[in-house]
C-alpha cells in the first residue's frame, strides 16, 4: 500500500499574485483553504469598518452643513451608509470556516469591489465638499480621511486586494487634488502615508498567509505521521476522514476527496453518509455495510475493518473503514476522526482466490474443500437439531477406459457433461461437487426422508448412465454411488465420508451401476487393504520400489533445471501399483516415513553424481513433516550423499496447512533454515493455503496440470487464474512450475502466461535412474534443441 504523501508547499513561499487573489497556488486545495482564512479574518472586522464608515459620514456631513446644500450631503452620507452597509452584510455573510473551509478565487477578487466602491464614495469630499487647500475644512477632510484609510488598512489587511483597492484608490484622489490645487508638498505626504498603509497591509495579509500555510503544512505532516503509524493498528489506511458532531465531512484532505471522486471544496461540509452513498443516497438503497457505519455514527462507537461498497464516478469500489469518537476539552462530542482504504482490488483478488480455493476448475463444481465444508455444516446443523444428512460419494465407471483410449481432451469434456446433468438434478436441499479425477459427491443437508434420499441416488446412476455426445463420439460409462448417513454412520465429516467410501467400494465390487448404503459389517475393501498394506511393509525390504526421475525444465530456454523424484511400486503379488493407491495407504498405516525416508536417500545419493546445477525434488508427505525428527533425516541424507542443501528442493502439498497445531510449519522453518528449498505442489486442486505463501518461504509455486490444460483450450477462468498465480508468486519472489506441459501449444502457453519452469511430458516422461543420469550429464541445450 502507497503511503507516499506529497510535501505540503512551502509557507514561505507566498507570492504578491497569490496573496491578493489574482492567481492560484501551486496546491489549489492548499490556497483554496489559506483565501478561507482570508476571507474569515475580514469578517471579524466587517462591524468595525461599518461603524468607521458611518461615524466618518456623520463628522464629515457635520463640517460641511453650513457651506453644502443639507440634501447634497444627506444624499452623499445615504450613499456611503448603503455601500458600507452592503459590505458588511456581505462580509458578515461569508461562511468560510478559518480552520478547514475552503473558498474560490473569485471569492477573492470581489472583494477589491468592495475596496473600490468603498474608496469612490469617499472621494466626494474631497473632490466636491472640501474649498482651498488651506482651509480648516480641507485640514478636518484630510484628518479624517486618514483615519478612515488607517482604519480600513487594519479592518481589511487580511483581504490585500480591498484594503490596495480603497486605500490606494482613496489616497490617488487626495493626492490627485492637492496637485491640481498646487499643494504639492501635501500631496507627497498624502502618497508617501498611503504608500505606508498599503505597504503595512500587504505585510499583514502575508504574516497571515504564513501563518496558515505553515498550519496546513503542519496538519498534513500530522496526518504523513498518523498514517506511518497506523492510528489503528491492522487497517492498511491510505488516508485519514473525519465529521463534525453533525457527521458532516471537516478539514477534507485531498487524498481523501480524490478518494471520492470530488473535490476538497465541494466535498467539505457534505454529510459524511450521502459522500458514500452516492447515487443512492435518495432512493435509500443503502448497503448493509453503510447502515452498519450509521449506527455505528449514531452511536458514537468506535469501530474497525469496517468493509462497505463505495460508489465514486459510477464505479463501485469497496473500503475498508476504522475510526473513533472525539470529544473536546470539556468531554463534548465534536466528532469522528478515522482511517480508511480502498480493498477493492485485494476484495476482487480475495474472491477470485477463494473462487479457485472452493471451485473445481475444469467443471465449475465446489471442490474438495467446499464439499467438506457444506458437509461439516449439514452435520453440525443435523446434531443442533435432532435430524439427519447424508453423503453420497460417486465414481464414473469405465471413464479410464475413455481417458485413456480418447485421451484427456475428450476425457475433460465427458467430465463438462457429466457435471452439467448432476447439477440438474440437485435442489435446494442437496450441492455437488468434484473431488477430483472421476469422482463426485453429493451432500444432503436434510436426509430425513430416506426414501427420498435413496431415489436421489437411482436417478443419479440413471441419469449418469445415459450416452453422451462428444466430439462425433459417442460414450458410454456409468456410475456407482455409496451412502452414507449421519450421524449414524459418522459422528464427523471425515468419517462419515470415510463410510460413504466404504459403501463405494462395495458397489464397485457389486458389479457397478448401483448404489450401496454403508452397513457396520463393511469390510471386502477393508481387508483388500489390509492385504496390500502387508505386502507394502515389506515392499522396501525385497527391493520392490524404485525411483524415476522426470525433467523439469527451463520455460524460456529449455535447459534442464532438475528432476522431480517418483516413486513406483512394482509387487510381484499385484503388480505395478500406482502411487495413487499405496501412498495413501502408507500414510494411513504409518509407513510414509521408513518410505519417506529412503526416497529421501537415494534420491540425494544419485543427485550428487548429476553436475552441481542440477536439482532434484522430492515429494513430502505431511506425516513426515509432522515429525520432529525429519529434519534430522535431511541433514544426514545430505551429509552422506554430500549434496549441497540449495540442490534439494522439498515438495508439499496444500494440505499440510489443515493441521496447523501439528507443527508442520514449524518443521518447515527448520528446513528451511538448512538452506532446503520449498515447493507447493498442485496448487488450487485441494485446500487453500494462500495464507501460508507469505509466512513460509517457498522458492515456487507448482500450478496443477489440470489448470494448464484447461487454459490450453481457452478457458478464461483458467487463464485468468493462471496469470494471477504467477503474479502473486512473483510478487513473492517465487518462480512457478506449470505440470502436464504435453505439447508445444501447451509450452508456449504457459510461458507467456509467466511460468518460469515447465514439466510434463512434452519435455521427458518419468525415466529410470541411469538414463536421467545420462540426460543430466549431457548438455541439455543440445538436447532442447533438437
């Protein structure tokens, strides 16, 4: 946030055309508050320069009643009561607020018509009234005279360009006609005092300036110093706002009014709620946000991180608002003083990232994390309550056999289709959702009617069952549900969802195409499980795992950077195993980290035959991190392999973070502090971690394949998304790896799009260890350009 605020102007830096009005300033809404002073002080006096004016007319129309017609001088002294009446009024009638009003150039130079009639009705006297030069009358017009011009010099110093306007022009005319009169001496006396009052006035009327530009460049050093110290702690402000006791906008800063979309001297005074308001302010048509701030007002509380949407030059912008009440010396209310600040971008990123946080990108659907938590309000809600929900947990059967014979293209569209006649099918009551791959889930939120419920799943399966139309191909799969229902069969989310897998199993295992609520005696996929799991506790023993290594590569040049360490399973029991299947399993039955473990050796001990630029990154369960003890294994597999710590890069998953008392973080820092790097792999396809971005040190940001390609084909959202994580990750100084990278489209994509490393494979499937040694040992530009 900008908290660069322009230097007030210098007060010394006051210039004759600024001070009589003739020209404005170089801060317009500086010089516009300094002519309120102006303007405030002559109206101090304005009673003072009437009674002068209408007591000289009284002595002056006294001197001459025995030589002048009695209705020339009644007509003369009406004359000047008028004049000087309207001036004060005019005066008087000046609301310009000293302390923070504003006023006009013109408010200014219209004053020096006061000055001028004032000084064209007073010389009469001495053009009609007054005989020889040396005559007691011509000597009491002279003395009176000098009074009235010293008296208005005083009254009007403030206002330069009145007080030149009358004085100067009071005294030409009395110099004017001692020289025709021959009166010369007199008429030198007569400029050189003039010239004195004048001289006298214009310092005044600059002390004056000074005086207030030098307050106003107090005040706005007073507010470059509030900001840098956050009167309010955690507000982020950008400029301070304050009303008067009647929430009427006071003392406007610019940066304030250009907030507005307003000027300082329009917005000065305005209610502080109709500013806000804007267009709606007379239809009533307030946000909850603005009535909030209301009452807020009314009540006279103090308040913070206040978010209201804003309405400035037809464009809703949203604030974030903090202040507090002021009272006076004797504990009167005077106000509210506050901070504020425009979110609006931070409101929009906020959204697009809890968006993508919550929502499957490739169908639009709520995610895994959205899922869980509509769920985990159902069940909240059914306990409240005394009632019951349901989980539905939904698989596509043969939807392999269409990735992989059609392939992902054609694969992603059947998911489009797919999602598209599940969302029809729900209502009020129910949400679906992707979990990811093929898999589906529906949440009732009221399952007291199972027989509703149960129907809700047959005409899912039927109407998941029907063909599909893609792409001049038609596709036949279908769908097999498991239901669960709480809290009967889980007394939280996590394991009512775990019963509705079970149930899901054992549908499959049924022959597909059915539904199958959970029962307690649920166990064929239990014991499948149970089987595997033994066999892969002696998996590392009988040497059955290994490692391939795929390339990740330079986006720009295509110059090899490293490689990224997968682990495979190949049982002679059940063959090859997809990492899909037993890594959970391992994670589960708490053997992720004897297997952790040894992916972490050997994959440092072959990185250390590779030249000294190459990295290697190695995929880090959160079990491991939840172990105190693991940052222990890195230093001794770096310590043994001799590899330098900066060469191995860990890879986490967004899940670490939902167990923060864990200490997970924790053990991340230590790393960290090894000179490990971090990586944050399949970035948006689980929980959100955005949060941790800026508190945990990550070196990169691994955007999943699945936004990829669907940026490939065009997917707005999908771009969109994939430009903003770039930008934050740029703005955090971390690179980005774009995975799934399959064709040269897809490469050139991803890097004008910002991606900093591409892997998938267009540059190089995952390869057993000698020939990625081979690759890390030849020149890899040789390799790319061919």
């Amino acid at each position: 946030m900008n908290h660069n605020i322009p230097p007030a102007s210098d007060p010394t830096a006051i210039r004759f055309p600024q001070l009589l009005g003739l020209r404005d300033g170089g801060d317009p809404a500086q010089w516009g508050r300094i002519r309120a002073t102006q303007l405030h002080a002559g109206r101090q006096l304005a009673l003072f320069m009437l009674a002068a004016n209408l007591l000289s007319a009284a002595i002056t129309a006294s001197i001459f009643v025995d030589s002048h017609p009695l209705w020339m001088l009644i007509g003369w002294a009406g004359l000047v009561g008028i004049v000087s009446v309207a001036v004060a009024v005019r005066r008087l009638a000046t609301h310009h607020r000293g302390d923070g009003g504003y006023a006009a150039l013109n408010d200014l130079r219209v004053t020096a018509i006061e000055g001028a009639a004032l000084a064209l009705v007073w010389a009469v006297p001495p053009l009609m009234f007054t005989g020889a030069t040396g005559s007691s009358d011509a000597y009491a017009m002279w003395t009176i005279l000098s009074v009235l011009m010293t008296a208005g010099a005083v009254a009007m110093a403030p206002l330069a360009l009145a007080t030149i306007a009358f004085v100067g022009g009071l005294g030409l005319v009395v110099s004017a006609k001692l020289v025709v009169t021959g009166a010369y001496a007199a008429a030198g006396a007569t400029v050189l005092f003039t010239t004195l009052l004048i001289v006298a006035c214009l310092t005044r009327a600059r002390a004056l300036v000074q005086l207030r530009a030098s307050q106003i460049a107090l005040s706005e050093r007073d507010e470059t110093v509030s900001l840098l110290l956050r009167e309010f702690e955690e507000t982020n402000a950008d400029w301070l706002w304050e009303t008067d006791s009647a929430r009427r906008v006071v003392k406007a800063s610019p940066r304030f009014a250009f907030a507005c979309g307003l000027d300082p001297v329009t917005i000065d005074g305005m209610p502080f709620l109709q500013v806000l308001a804007g267009p709606n302010w007379d239809d009533g048509n307030f946000a909850a946000g603005l009535r909030t701030l209301a009452d807020k007002l009314k009540t006279r509380e103090s308040f913070r991180d206040l978010r209201l949407p804003v309405s400035v030059g037809g464009e809703e912008r949203w604030w974030e608002l903090a202040a507090s009440p002021r009272f006076d010396e004797s504990g009167s209310f005077c106000g509210f003083r506050g901070v504020g600040s425009d979110v609006t971008e931070q409101r929009a990123s906020s959204d697009k990232i809890n968006r993508m946080a919550r929502f499957d990108t490739l169908t639009s659907l709520p995610n895994r994390l959205m899922v869980n938590e509509t769920l985990s309000r159902a069940m909240a809600d059914a306990d409240k309550w005394g009632g019951r929900c349901a989980f539905m947990m939904i698989d596509l059967d043969r939807f392999k056999a269409v990735n992989d014979t059609l392939g992902h293209p054609i694969g992603d569209r059947l998911l489009g289709r797919v999602s598209e006649r599940l969302s029809q099918l729900m209502g009020d009551n129910t949400m679906c959702g992707r979990l990811g791959g093929d898999e589906f889930a529906v949440v009732v939120r009221d399952a007291s009617d199972t027989e509703n419920v149960e129907r809700l799943a047959r005409n899912i399966i039927e109407t998941l069952s029907r063909p599909y139309e893609v792409d001049a191909h038609t596709l036949y799969i279908g769908a097999s549900v498991g239901l669960a229902v709480g809290p009967r069969d889980g007394r939280t989310a996590e394991m009512l969802i775990r019963s509705a897998d079970l149930a899901l199993y054992r549908a499959k295992d049924a022959g597909r195409g059915v539904y199958h609520a959970y029962e307690p005696e649920l166990h064929v996929q239990a014991e499948e499980r149970r089987v595997l799991e033994m066999a892969l506790r002696q998996a590392l023993e009988k040497g059955e795992m290994h490692l391939n290594y795929q390339p990740v590569v330079d986006a720009g040049t295509g110059n090899l950077k490293g490689f990224e360490a997968l682990l495979r399973w190949i049982s002679p029991q059940f063959g090859n195993v997809s990492p899909a299947k037993f890594i959970p399993l391992a994670e589960e039955s708490r053997l992720i980290q004897p297997i952790g473990e040894w992916v972490l050796r050997t994959a440092c001990a072959e990185a250390a035959s590779w030249p000294s630029e190459i990295r290697v990154a190695v995929n880090v369960s959160p079990d491991q991190l939840n172990n105190p003890h693991f940052v222990g294994v890195i230093t001794s597999a770096l310590a043994s392999a001799g590899l330098s710590a900066e060469r191995l890069e860990l890879e986490v998953t967004e899940s670490v973070f939902m167990h923060e008392g864990l200490g997970a973080t924790k053990v991340l820092e230590r790393i960290l502090d090894l000179g490990v790097r971090l990586s944050l792999d399949d970035f948006g396809t689980g929980y959100s971690s955005l949060g941790y971005l800026s508190r945990t040190r990550f070196s990169s940001i691994k955007i999943d394949r699945s936004f990829v390609q669907s940026a490939s084909k065009g997917v707005k959202e999908a771009i969109a998304i994939i430009r903003a994580v770039v930008a934050l990750a740029q703005s955090l100084g971390m690179a980005t790896t774009a995975e799934g990278v399959e064709t040269e489209t897809e490469h050139q994509m991803v890097q004008e799009l910002g991606c900093t490393k591409v892997q998938g494979y267009y540059f190089g499937r995952p390869l057993p260890v000698e020939e990625a040694r081979t690759l890390a040992n030849r020149r890899w530009d040789d390799v790319a350009a061919a």
